[in-house]
C-alpha cells in the first residue's frame, strides 16, 4: 500500500489505523504522566528543585563529580528526571507524541528545570565527552519555548 499525502489527508490510511495510532499516542502520554507523578520521579523533581548551585563548578564543588562513584541522590535525580525528559522529547521529535498533549500534561515544568539544569549538562557532556547526552531533553524545551511564543501570539 502507497501513502500518499493529497489535499491535507493521508490517502491510503483507513480511519481505523488512524484511531488506533491515535489511541496509542495517548495510551504513552497518560503512562508518561503516571510516570511523572509517580512518587520516584516527583522526589527526584525535588531534589533538583532544592539543589543550590550557580554553575556545573559550583555544583561540582557541593555535590561532587558526575563520575563520582558514590553516586550521591541528587546525581541520582538529575539523571531520572533529565532522562524522563530525554525520552518525551524523543516522542515528540519522532511524531509519535503531540507537543499540545505533552504540554497540557506533563510541561509545565520543562522550561524551568532545563534553564536549572542547563549548565550541569552542558558541564558532563563536555565532561564525559557525550556532547549529545539528553539531546531528547533539550529538543523538547525548544519545541515548549516555540509553543510559548507561539501561545503568546494569539492571546
């Protein structure tokens, strides 16, 4: 079967898989939002929420390295939550999760946390050598930044 697109519709995809991959991307999200609201990930938001740090040197200095092999708690969050992220900003690059979906459930919060996390990624990619790391999680901040002006625009 060819899919072509012609006049805004996908011709060759009958109504029921659209429902069905419809049906999917929202069964994700409300799994996504569980997940978010799950005790585990909401004290791992805390964490970070009070972490006090200027910088990545600052907050190597208060918290140690990020290759420290004791693995303190707040390192433990910043990596679940900054991979929670990285994996819905994955979703959203690959169309398989609606940018308007994700920020009515789970975005209120992204914009924030990756302007707090920002310069510690931007320090253990340079340290670890990984200039990609968590790339999902920066993705989906620019898309919620351009959600926002775009929100912004028509009120």
């Amino acid at each position: 079967m060819s899919i072509t697109k012609k006049k805004g519709s996908l011709r060759g995809i009958s109504p029921l898989r659209f429902i069905l991959v419809k049906t999917r991307q929202t069964d994700t999200l409300i799994r996504l939002y569980l997940t978010w609201e799950s005790d585990d990930l909401q004290e791992a938001f805390e964490r970070i929420v009070t972490a006090e740090f200027k910088d990545y040197n600052d907050f190597v200095k208060k918290y140690g390295p990020i290759t420290s092999p004791e693995r303190p708690p707040v390192h433990r969050a910043l990596s679940r939550v900054s991979f929670f992220f990285h994996g819905v900003g994955i979703l959203v690059h690959r169309k398989l999760a609606d940018i308007g979906l994700v920020d009515a459930l789970i975005g209120y919060g992204v914009i924030w946390l990756w302007e707090k996390m920002k310069p510690l990624v931007e320090g253990w990619r340079k340290d670890l050598n990984m200039p990609k790391s968590v790339w999902g999680f920066e993705y989906l901040y620019d898309e919620m930044k351009k959600r926002e002006q775009q929100v912004a625009k028509i009120q």
